[in-house]
C-alpha cells in the first residue's frame, strides 16, 4: 500500500486566520506478507473410528514507513511548497513486525456420534522478549446423545458438547524497546527517553476459557433449544500505569490483572405453523455475560483507563467490579439526597470525578426474528433488545455550554433551581431551605455544560437500554422455467428502521466514539443515524 499525501489550509478560510496558510506533505507505504502451508488427514481407522487432522505452518510479516512534513506559518501567502514555511517540523516513523507460528488439529470420531476435538498451536513473535514464543491449546468433546442411547418420542435430537481452549496474544510494535526523543534546545540539543517505561519483562497475555453447552430439539424439530454456559479469564493484559514522577517517567507499562467472564447464552427456535402452503419460523437469543475484575496488581486495586479527548465521563477498573465503571463529576447532595445550592442558586459540582454513573457493558441482549412464508410469499423481521448500560453525551454538554440545545429554552427569562441552600447552625451541624434564588438558563448551561473537567456529567447521562425494528423485508418469488435459473425472488428490504425504545433518546447507544480508548459509553458529535431501505433480487440456480 502506498499513500502521497497533502494537505493546504489557505490564509483567510474557517480553519486558518493566522500565519498566511500551512502545509503539509506526507509519504506512507506498508507492505504485508502473508504465507500458508497446511497439510489436511481424513482417514476410516476402523469401521467404527474415524480421524480428520491438520498439520500447518504460517508466517506474517508487515512493515510500515511514514515521513511527514509541516510548515508551521507560510512566509509567503498561500504558496504550497515546503521551503515556504517558518518553522518547517518532520516526523519519521517505521515499524516492522513478523509472526511465525505452528499448529495442529486433530478430531477422533466414534460411530459418527462421538467426537473428540485437540489443537494446539505455538506462535513466535517479534513483538515480545526472547524466546518470543508462546503455546496455546484446546480440547473439546461432543456427543450426539440421541444417536448413542434410545430417547423418548418427543426428543427428536440431544446433543451435548463441552470444551477447554487457551488463547495467547503477543505485544503492539516496539513494546519492548525504551524509545528516546531529541531536542534542538540549546547548543549541543539533547536526547532524553520518552515519558514512558516499557515493561522489564513482558510476557504474552493468556485467556483461559471452558464451554458446556446443549442443543435439544423436540417433536420433529418442531421445537429447539441450544444452551451454552462458559467461563473465561484473561491475565497479563498489558497496562500502563502513574509512576512517581522522581522515576523520571509518568507510566509503566506492565503485565497484571485477572478480568473474569461467566455467562451464557441462550436460543430458542420453533415452528408454530407448517403446513404445504404456509411455515412460520420464530427464533428467540438471549445472552447475559457477567464481567468481574478479579485482580489487578499486588499494590493496585484499581486504574483510570484512558478515553477519548471528550469524553464525559471517566472509566475505571476496579477489583471486585465489572470492566468500564464510569464516574463523573456531579451535583453535590445533602443526606437525604436533596441538591445543594450554592450562593448564586447554581448547584453546586463535586470538584472531582466521585459520582458514579454506571456501567458501559450492558446487562443482558437478546433479539427476536420471525419468518413467516405464505405460498410465494415471505415476510421477515428481526427485533434487538439491549437491557442496561449507560452512555454519555459530550454534544449535549456542549451544546448546553453554548446555549444551542433544545433543553436551553426552559428558564432563558429566569427560573429557580430545585435545589435546597445550605444553613449552618454554627454548631457544626446544617440545616436546609427550598432555594429560592432565581438563575437564567444561561447562566445553569455555563455552569453545568461543557468538558467534564468544568461542567457535570451526571446531567448528560443516558440508560442505554434500547430496542429497534432491525430489519424488515417482504419478498415474492417468481417460478422460472428454465434450466439455469429456478426461481427468481424480489424482495423490498428496510434496515434500522424504527426505534421500540431508546433510553439515549436521540443518539445510537451501539455507535461508540473511540473504541481504541474505551470510548463504549461515549457520544460526540454523532451523525444521525441512517435508516436504510431498497429492494433485492435473488436467483436461485
């Protein structure tokens, strides 16, 4: 891949009012290698076993190269060219990675009823500390009960299935090596490590996870159900952390933590209607996974993870808790949960991010899809429901900041807030009134809007519960005669069409706004959601 780019801001525009324009010019290429060799078995050791195994290797190697150029302020106006600039800063960057690996898997069948399943699998990466390498397997076991032993009329299959897998994880480029940075200052400049210290021994991060699980279904696949039930825990996940600022560094990077996932999932399958001309398929999914952070650090119980640049609130993990606690600063409260005002009648913030606002994960999702089929004609819908969660809006806070937002209007000729003042009975203990001092819906947008640094989060905070018509089609299919084509099917198709409910209100709760930087329960400047409607055809040969 190979990308030349430039970019102009020219003096006088929206984006430049100082300088006499900018530019800049930037080189990228990457190149990605990628080779295979796999070696496949299935053989009939007797009549009753039966093996089916794959022997493999793989290499992946990618490099990367970046040059990029700025000229500060322009000398000259609106003249492109990198001489043109004041103070003219380059940046060259270059990464070069390779994974090897070796891997085998392996399935015994018995009678075609009972199935053992190994794998196992050893990766060397360049990412990582000699020996590089890490090895990680997996053993399962299934059973067609039904095809072993005689069941009951009813039961038309009974399979059960149980596993045990582990799977490793290598580093980001250059994890492992202390990076130094350079400086003109002064005569001689000077050369000074980066800000952060890069683990002494870092070792690859391992999830180790079990699965049990049943598929039944009943009277002739009239009726079916598939339960999975399963357990997975995640160590040495690579987190960088405050470091004593006489360490000469701000944060560490260093291998912790035990996060836990239990949880199960759940589908629910059945033909209420069959007949020559009609079939009414419904299925029902339910999922519920319970997150706990079971260990961090000896010394640490919990650590502020990073989110994005405006973001409300702020993440947390936390030992005993589920991943992505979200606090925020908030109103401050008196004993009996009343607000507390301050002199001016505003209420009065927390100076610190205590208020807890919720979880970003939510508590259980399920969806909902029937298919309904009447002679040529079918008609199909699917329905999500997400229970649970929070989200925050950085727009409305901003929005409120500046006076632009709908919610802005109420109090804009003086309202009072609804709040209590503070009296101190001069013995150490308070007293509290209803507020009676009027404010203007200005002067409560400034107060309580903007980054979450300066205003409070707790008003921007949504339930992310929400529920939609996910998609909906109606289709009819047309008998062909010929030999080629079967049949052709036209079908008029609308997806993310309507909402059932949504707790965000006017913003998806499933977009996310910087997931590289637990952005989950964040909103920022989001477009609108786009329904989608249009028509297929398909032929069927």
């Amino acid at each position: 891949n190979y990308r030349d780019y430039e970019e102009k801001l020219y003096w006088d525009t929206q984006y430049v009012n100082s300088g006499k324009g900018e530019y800049t010019r930037e080189y990228y290429k990457s190149q990605y290698l990628n080779g295979d060799v796999l070696l496949g078995i299935d053989k009939d050791i007797t009549e009753d076993f039966n093996i089916t195994a794959n022997f493999g290797a793989e290499i992946r190697d990618n490099q990367s190269a970046n040059l990029k150029s700025n000229t500060g302020k322009l000398i000259i106006e609106n003249k492109f060219f990198l001489g043109n600039g004041e103070t003219i800063e380059t940046t060259d960057a270059e990464s070069h990675t390779q994974n090897q690996a070796v891997y085998g898997t392996c399935q015994l069948g018995f009678r075609n009823y009972l199935f053992l399943d190994v794998t196992a699998r050893n990766d060397w990466t360049s990412t990582l500390p000699a020996p590089h390498n890490y090895f990680y397997p997996s053993i399962g076991l299934s059973g067609v009960l039904s095809d072993m032993f005689k069941m009951p009329e009813f039961i038309s299959f009974f399979k059960l299935r149980g596993s045990y897998a582990e799977v490793g994880a290598g580093a980001g480029f250059a994890q492992i090596f202390q990076t130094f940075a350079r400086s003109v200052d002064g005569e001689m400049g000077m050369v000074y490590p980066s800000s952060q210290r890069v683990p002494t021994e870092l070792i690859p991060e391992r999830t180790k996870s079990w699965e049990a699980g049943a598929e039944l279904r009943f009277f002739e696949d009239k009726l079916g159900l598939d339960a999975t039930f399963y357990k997975s825990n995640t160590y040495n996940q690579l987190v960088h952390v405050t470091s004593a600022p006489s360490s000469g560094y701000s944060n560490a990077g260093i291998n912790c933590g035990n996060i836990q996932n239990t949880g199960i999932e759940l589908m629910l399958s059945t033909v209420p209607v069959q007949t020559r001309d009609m079939k009414w398929n419904v299925n029902l999914n339910f999922s519920r996974n319970m997150n706990e952070v079971i260990e961090l650090t000896e010394t640490l119980d919990r650590y502020e993870i990073s989110t994005p640049n405006l973001s409300v609130g702020d993440s947390w993990i936390i030992v005993g808790k589920p991943y992505g606690e979200i606090f925020s600063r908030g109103f401050m409260r008196n004993e009996a949960g009343q607000i507390i005002v301050d002199e001016a009648g505003l209420p009065r913030i927390t100076p610190e991010s205590e208020l807890y606002l919720g979880n970003f994960n939510y508590d259980w999702r399920s969806g909902l899809t029937s298919n309904f089929r009447y002679k040529n004609w079918n008609l199909y819908f699917l329905i999500d429901l997400n229970y649970g969660g929070v989200r925050q809006s950085a727009s409305e806070a901003q929005m409120a900041l500046s006076g632009t937002s709908k919610a802005t209007l109420h109090g804009r000729d003086g309202f009072i807030f609804g709040g209590v003042k503070e009296i101190d009975n001069g013995d150490g203990t308070f007293s509290y009134v209803p507020n009676d001092i009027e404010i203007t819906a200005e002067l409560y947008g400034k107060h309580i809007g903007g980054r979450a640094t300066n205003g409070a989060g707790e008003v921007f905070n949504h339930e992310a519960t929400n529920s939609r018509l996910r998609e909906l089609s109606v289709g009819y299919t047309l008998p062909v005669k010929s030999t080629v084509v079967k049949n052709i099917t036209v079908s008029a198709v609308g997806r993310n069409l309507f909402y059932l409910y949504n707790g965000c209100g006017w913003f998806d709760p499933d977009v996310t706004y910087d997931l590289g930087k637990n952005g989950q329960g964040s909103e920022s400047a989001f477009l609108p959601g786009t329904r989608n409607i249009g028509f297929n055809i398909k032929l069927t040969l």
